[in-house]
C-alpha cells in the first residue's frame, strides 16, 4: 500500500475506534434477532404480508422463505430514476425464480437540481438528503426484511439512501442503479451556448433548444456530476454488482444486472461479514475518498461522504481527502474536466479500469469485502451477454481504449488528486482544481461581496465586473439558506476568466464540481451566518487565493480583521429564505444543522 493511503487509513480508524465498536454491536444486536415473520405477532405479519400472492405468503410463513425490502426513489421528474419504474416487477419476478419474495417497502423523496438550479426549490435540495435517510428508516422501519435494494442515482438521493441503509447496517443490501442517458449534444458545446446566451449573444430560443438537445431521454445527465460521482463511489464501496453503473437503461445487460443484484443480496444472507455495516468499514471509505479524487468527481461528495461514513460509525475530515489528493494521481477526465461524457468514460474502460489501476498501484483496498462476494480486485470486470443468453464479467481490458479520457496509474493526467483544502484567516474552503488552468491556481485581487448569486448577475448584467475581482458570495451556507448550488454564477465569471480577467469566487455556498475552470473556494466554513470570518469581508479587501499551497486569506491587518462587526443578514433577506416552496418545514434542519466540514447533518452528534 502507498505509505500516505495507508497512514490515512489508519488514523482514520483509530480516530474511530469506540464509535465504531459501538455501531457494530449494535448492528450485531439486531442481525441476532430471528426474522420479523417469526418474532412479531400475528396481526402484524398479517398486514405486512396480505399483498403477497397466497403461495408466496405460505412459503415466507412456513419455509421462512427470504423476503426483500426495495426502497425506490422512482419519479418521472428525474431523467435518470424514470427508468425505475419497472424495476420492481422485475426483482419480484427474480426473487420469485430464487424462492424468495420482494415487495416496494417504501419510495424516498427524490428532486432534480437541474431542475431546480437557481430557484428557491434549491435551496431544499442539501436538506433533502437527510429527508431521504429518514425515508428510507421509515420504509424498513416494517423490519420484516431479510435483505434490501435500494434504487436511486442522483445527487442527495444515493448518499440519503446509504446513510439510511447503514442505519440498517445488519441486512445484506445491494444498490441497483439504472445507467446513463444517450450521448446528445456535448457539454462542451451546451456550455458554449450558455456562456453566448449570458452575453446576449443568443436568445432563448436557442438557449432552450441546447438545452433539449443536451436532456434528451431516460438516464442520468452525462457529464461528471454529484450523480455520476456517486456511481463511481458505490462502485469503489463494492456495493454495486460488478461494472454496473453505465450501462445505459435500454442496453440488454442492465435488466440482467438487476436480477444480478437480486442473486447477490440473497447470497449474502447467511454471511455475517457480508452485511452492509460491515462491508463499509474504514478501508471501503478510504477508497471511495481515493476513487473521488482519481476521477476529478464533485466537490459535493467533501460534504455527504462525512455524513455517510459517520453513519457508519466511521469520522473523516477534509484534512483526510486532502492528504490523499497529495498522492492520488487524476486518470479520467470527463466533463467539466475534459470533453469527454460518462459515456466515453464507460468505453474508454469506466470504473473498472481506474479501480484496477488504483489497487494495482497500491492506492487503494483491493481485500475489501464486495456485495458480490467477491474481493474489491476481483470485481474489477466488465459484463457482457454470451451466446446462450447468460450475464458474464469478463476482466477489464488491460490498455486504455482511449488515453483523452482515462489513463493508467503510470501515465496520469496529473501525479495528484482534483481536489485541495483550503485554510487560512477566511477559515477552511475546498476547491476543485482538475480543470482550473495553471495559470489561475493563484489569484490575488479585490474583493466584491454580494449577498445572492442573483445579485452577482445583476452587477455582471450591468457591465460591473469586468475587472480582476474575487467574488465573495455569503450567507450560502447550510443554516443560512440550507446551501443551494450556486450553478448561476458559472457562465458569468467564464465569461470574465475568457475575456482575460483575473477572477475567482469565495463562497459558503456549493458549486458541485460546475465551477469548472474557475477557481472557486467553496463550501467555506464556518459559514456567515454561524459567524465566519467571511462575514467580515468589505469591498476592496484584498482576498488571496493560493491552490498550490492551499491557503485562502484576506490581506488586511489581522487586528483590524478581527475588530470589524460582523455583516448580518437583512430581516427581509432572512424572511426569503424561510418561507414558500416548504422552506417553512425545514426551520428544523436550518437551526440544527452542522457545518459543511462536519458533513451538514441534521441528524446525531
């Protein structure tokens, strides 16, 4: 193992030494328990069971036949969960073929952020994922599950259902995702368009017709986003059957990965190891940390997999990922990180060939346990259909098909990670730094302070901006607003960066991963409204930004910085962010919640 891998590892575990042994107990407490059919009372099993079709019903009675829990987060909103909808007949057809049966125990609340963006809505969409958990709790909180799929992609949707899920930690649990969307119009070219539109190059007709052709059909969006990061993760977890995550909705392999993943769960049934608790450990979260930062994947993931480990009785911190990115090489460049879409990346040897190249270069756990029983190397494969009909794994192709897009250990797009901590008087930030050009790595210049993303667009639309500035974007953060991705603010500050000024953005805000090209500080804690130093910042102050040697401050004297009052968010500001849209029914969250670093949670310690 890399020396920095393995150091990270283990402070990671001794760190999480007597939170861990707590979980486990417990989730061996409840793995000890005889099935809900035999030890709940008859009126109980009645009415969980009275769906089921007589023979099935007899066979789980009497035989103690395996009964499954599908937890979907199937809507007609979300391109990519649509194709969902017939999911459910499909692992009862396959539960039923293995002499079990399966039934929906519940659907979990599932919003698109591209539908979002911008608008109020957005601004539940960080909540949602603990909504989501809870979703999840509730629907196999029936505990008369011997085992449980859970179905979902997007951003907030799969690290919901896994902190769900790993509240259930003694049931054998495979994700079962559904594939990307066909390649339409490229992200390059549907950026292209935004930015002319942002000028006034365009109209709207021409902006919307980008659009359509870009969003076109069932499946995830195809550049690498929260959604296609998360599949890349899970992969990395081992908590998918093998090379699950891109094969597109309508290719013939993905229903038989679906009944694959029937086959795996029930496998696991009698194998204590095999649990979901159990197989996310210290080591399965190391590498999804290292898969993140090989594959340049979203920023989004600094904030949910400190929830989805901590769920697991497992602490990390930003300190973690960045000690890693100092060792972890980028292999893959996908959109926004290169020109290529999660489609090109599947062909060009997708998950299955960076996970090969990592473990071989002892960069990642290669021993850790998979759903499908295999070690995490071993699942390094591809599926594919032979002559007789049958779902195969084949080994992963030993060469790139395509070195624009993905690379070996030997030969990367960069010798570290895409993502860096920043810290100095402003706090701690993150940044995404895969596609920022050397050149704008460093940047040092006024500071403009604007209260909204709409706010920036005003000034840019009034011809404001166009001069070297940092925009500091505050009172964005988790208690101020709940975080809403500040994807607005990417075609104006491209605009300036390509018109040769010299700009970045500090926020307490979220950008995803969308920021792109430009150095964007995000995530900044602790946030204005939790009294951060951001909210201190005047016009005209000189921000640093340095993302080679991970700083972030404001060149101003340190007492006089320190003795200024803090700015404070308008009545009128505050009263937007806590009404319509439900944004009443999220005062709890807003009030309790942690800071980014921590992980936003709203729920335990």
């Amino acid at each position: 193992m890399n020396r920095t891998v393995e150091l990270v590892t283990d402070r990671i575990l001794a760190r999480s030494k007597d939170r861990r042994s707590a979980y486990l107990s417990r989730m061996e407490a409840m793995s000890r328990r005889a099935a809900g059919v035999q030890r709940m009372g008859c009126a109980n099993v009645a009415h969980a069971l009275a769906t089921i079709p007589e023979k099935e019903r007899l066979r789980v009675l009497d035989e103690r036949a395996p009964n499954l829990g599908i937890v979907t987060a199937f809507n007609d909103v979300l391109s990519a969960h649509h194709a969902y909808e017939g999911y459910p007949a499909v692992i009862r057809d396959e539960a039923r073929r293995r002499g079990a049966s399966a039934q929906v125990a519940g659907g979990v609340p599932a919003m698109c952020d591209g539908v979002t963006q911008g608008y109020p809505g957005m601004e539940l969409s960080l909540f949602s994922r603990d909504t989501i958990a809870m979703s999840a709790a509730i629907a196999l909180s029936h505990d008369v599950f011997d085992g449980a799929l859970f179905l979902g992609i997007c951003d907030k949707i799969v690290p919901g259902l896994l902190i769900g899920a790993l509240h259930f930690g003694h049931l054998p649990s495979v994700f079962v995702p559904a594939g990307p969307m066909s390649s339409g119009l490229s992200n390059n070219d549907k950026a292209k368009v935004r930015e002319q539109f942002a000028q006034g190059a365009v109209g709207r007709d021409a902006l919307m017709a980008a659009e359509m052709a870009a969003y076109h059909g069932v499946g995830t969006c195809t550049f690498y986003g929260t959604a296609n990061s998360n599949q890349m993760l899970l992969e990395a977890m081992g908590l998918h059957v093998p090379s699950a995550s891109f094969v597109h909705p309508s290719d013939p392999r993905r229903e038989l990965l679906t009944r694959e993943s029937v086959r795996a769960v029930l496998a696991m049934r009698d194998d204590p190891s095999a649990r979901i608790g159990a197989i996310v450990d210290a080591r399965c979260i190391v590498n999804a940390m290292v898969a993140l930062l090989a594959t340049g994947g979203s920023t989004n993931h600094l904030i949910h997999w400190i929830a989805v480990a901590r769920a697991a009785g497992i602490v990390i911190d930003w300190g973690d990922f960045d000690a890693l990115s100092s060792v972890v090489p980028l292999l893959a460049r996908v959109y926004p990180n290169g020109s290529a879409d999660v489609n090109d990346f599947e062909r060009a040897g997708g998950p299955a060939f960076v996970l090969r190249e990592l473990i071989d270069a002892g960069l990642a756990h290669g021993d850790v346990r998979t759903v499908s029983g295999d070690s995490l190397r071993s699942q390094c494969r591809k599926s594919a259909i032979d002559p007789s009909g049958a779902l195969v794994f084949e080994p992963v192709a030993e060469h790139s098909h395509d070195e624009s897009v993905v690379r070996p250990a030997s030969k990367p797009f960069s010798a570290t990670g895409g993502l860096r901590l920043l810290d100095g008087a402003l706090g701690r930030a993150v940044i995404k730094v895969s596609s920022v050009p050397e050149d704008r790595m460093v940047i040092e210049a006024p500071a403009v302070v604007f209260e909204s993303q709409a706010a920036l667009q005003k000034a840019f639309d009034a011809g404001e901006l166009d001069k070297d500035f940092v925009a500091v974007v505050r009172f964005q953060g988790p208690r101020a607003n709940g975080m809403p991705e500040l994807h607005k603010l990417t075609p104006a500050l491209s605009i300036l960066q390509s018109r040769g000024r010299r700009v970045a953005l500090v926020t307490d805000g979220r950008m995803s991963g969308a920021s792109g090209k430009i150095p964007a500080a995000i995530h900044l804690s602790p946030e204005a409204l939790a009294g951060g130093a951001i909210a201190r910042v005047r016009d005209g102050d000189v921000i640093r930004l340095d993302a080679i040697n991970g700083t972030l401050d404001v060149l101003v004297p340190e007492a006089e910085f320190a003795a200024r009052p803090l700015a404070t968010l308008s009545d009128e500001a505050r009263a937007v962010n806590e009404h319509d849209l439900g944004r009443e029914l999220f005062a709890g969250f807003r009030r309790s919640v942690s800071s980014a670093e921590h992980g936003a949670l709203t729920w335990g310690d």
